[in-house]
C-alpha cells in the first residue's frame, strides 16, 4: 500500500480580461490551481526537515511535469476571483502519495545512478531496549556565609562595622539508567529493504565481524547502548578501523527505545511509542566523520496485544529513521 499524507496550499495568480469576458479564464485557473499543488508540497517537505527539503530541489520539475503521478487527491476547499482587482486564489488540500515522492528521489540519487561496481557497502547495527533502571539523585545544595569588615575598628569597639553575604550553588546529577536490550532480528529487513532498495549494498553486520579483525563487535556496541545513549570512544574507534579493515565504508547505527504500554483511547488496542536515534558513520578516511544524524523520532505502534503494539511501533521506528538517514546520505551525494 502506498504511504500517503496531506497537505494545503494557497495560491494567488493575476489575470488579463477580454472584450468577452472580466472574469478569470479556465487557463488562468487551472495556472493558480497547480502553483497552490506545488505549495502543497512544498509545505509537505519544508515540515519534514531540511534533508527532505533539498530533496524535493531534485524532483520540483518531475512534479510540475506530472502532478496527477504524485497527487493523489485535490480537494479546493476555497476560491475567490476579484474581478475588480484581476486576481483570483484557491486554497487546496492534497493527497500526496509519499512511496511515488520518494521513489523519484531515489531514482535522482548519486547511488542509483552508479554502476553496480561503484555502489558503496554499508552495513548497521541498531540496538532494540526498554529502560530496566532509573537511579535519580536529590539535589546537593551548598550556602555559605561571607563577613565582609568595613572599618578598621575592632569588634568590641564602637567603630566596628561588618556586612554579611549569604550564598550557595545547588548541584544536580543525571539520572542514571540502566536499559534491557531484546532481540529485534526481524528490524533486520526494515533496515536492509530501505538502504538496499536505495542501491547500496547492504552487509550484514554478523558477517562482517570476521573481516574486522576482532575490531567491530556487535556485542561491544550492545555493551555501550546498555547503559548510555552513545558509544563510548574506544569501542567508536575500533568499528571505524574495523570497517576500514572489512573495506566497507559506511555504518548505520543507533538505538530504539521502547516506551510502557498504554491503551489507545480511539481504538482501546494496546499502544506502544518508540523513540529512535541513529547516524551513519563514514570511515574512508583515517579520521571518520558522521554523514548523516536523525533523532530521536518519535514512533507509535498499536496491536491486540502488548507484544504486538511493540513490534509494530519498532518497526515504524526502524522505518522512519533508515528512511530519514537515507534522505540526508542522498542530499549528500553519497553512492
């Protein structure tokens, strides 16, 4: 089924009249009607973020050649001509189909126009968990009090003044958490559909580990996503120079954090929401840089069952970010 979603747009064009008519011409309508489309979209992309945006730079022209290819529905919820002033404007809510958009952008893509041999290797590693801990720690609150002598007077003598200054600074601690990590192998397909669909050429991360050199570990990069929301820096350097071993350049990673489940008070199914992070590290160079950062994107699943919900809202996590990763790697011109 086609991802869709719907956006308005207003459009005002200025017309010429005839010795026939003072009113706006069907050409001149049909003019106002698709600037107010191509508004649409362009609402629809500038909210999605700014990768998106550059986006839709590359395929402007495909849908003011075609709209009817990427519109699915145009509704005119208003219109207005004014005669007195030759102008006429149209409000617009469209149906833009999303899979047929992003489809145009991958086939504009630096790697869909490589050939199979200059197409990059990319492989990634996404760690599914649920908080298992929280430790919070009260605040550490410190006053102190300054006597400042402003005569040169003793203290029993009748010269003697002093002023008194109170104080403190009050200190706050993180609170520490602690996260149970499960197994979420059927995220493999999400991930490996989006980048290989894409044209990359996907690896998995179990098979590269041989090729590293000991140096990427799956088991290391679960070890760290346990208890932070980073990797901490040995274990970021040893999967750089573990990719540079494997020769595969590029790797997806990040986190997917599951939320308690609460019933959804539209349908009273189970709902579960997921926020995920992730990057894409590109380590060609001796010195890696990151390519590509998203998050956290904020993800909803609903089912007849906790454990469904879950997986479904994991799965739109998973989508969402690789498809938001890919679209910074194609305004970057990565292959």
């Amino acid at each position: 089924m086609a991802e869709t979603a719907s956006a308005k747009g207003q459009a005002t064009v200025k017309y010429n009249t005839s010795l026939f008519s003072s009113k706006v011409s069907a050409e001149d309508k049909s003019k106002a009607l698709l600037q107010a489309q191509l508004k649409a979209v362009d609402k629809y992309y500038a909210e999605a973020g700014d990768s998106q945006s550059e986006n839709l730079d590359v395929i402007r022209d495909k849908i003011k050649a075609d709209p009817d290819r990427y519109l699915l529905e145009t509704a005119i919820l208003s219109e207005e001509d004014r005669p007195d002033m030759k102008q006429y404007s149209v409000t617009v809510r469209v149906t833009l189909n999303v899979s047929q958009l992003r489809n145009a952008v991958k086939s504009k893509s630096a790697v869909a126009n490589s050939s199979s041999g200059e197409k990059s290797k990319l492989t990634f590693i996404f760690v599914s968990r649920q908080t298992d801990s929280a430790q919070s720690f009260d605040d550490k609150v410190y006053k102190g009090i300054e006597v400042k002598e402003q005569s040169k007077g003793t203290r029993n003598s009748g010269q003697y003044r002093a002023s008194v200054e109170t104080g403190g600074s009050t200190t706050r601690k993180a609170t520490k958490k602690t996260y149970t990590i499960f197994p979420s192998n059927y995220l493999k397909s999400v991930f490996n559909g989006v980048f290989a669909s894409a044209g990359f050429k996907v690896v998995d991360a179990a098979y590269l580990e041989p090729y590293s050199k000991g140096l990427l570990k799956i088991k290391s990069v679960e070890s760290d996503f346990n208890s932070g929301n980073d990797l901490q820096p040995q274990t970021e350097r040893n999967v750089a120079m573990g990719l540079q071993n494997a020769q595969v350049p590029y790797i997806a990673y990040g986190t997917l954090d599951v939320r308690l489940s609460d019933t959804d008070p539209a349908t009273g199914l189970f709902r579960v929401s997921v926020a995920a992070t992730g990057k894409v590290l590109d380590a060609r160079e001796s010195i890696p840089v990151t390519v590509a950062e998203v998050g956290p994107i904020q993800s909803a699943g609903l089912g007849p069952t906790e454990e469904e919900a879950q997986t479904n809202a994991l799965k739109n996590a998973a989508d969402k970010v690789a498809k938001e990763l890919l679209s910074q790697m194609t305004g970057a011109g990565i292959r």
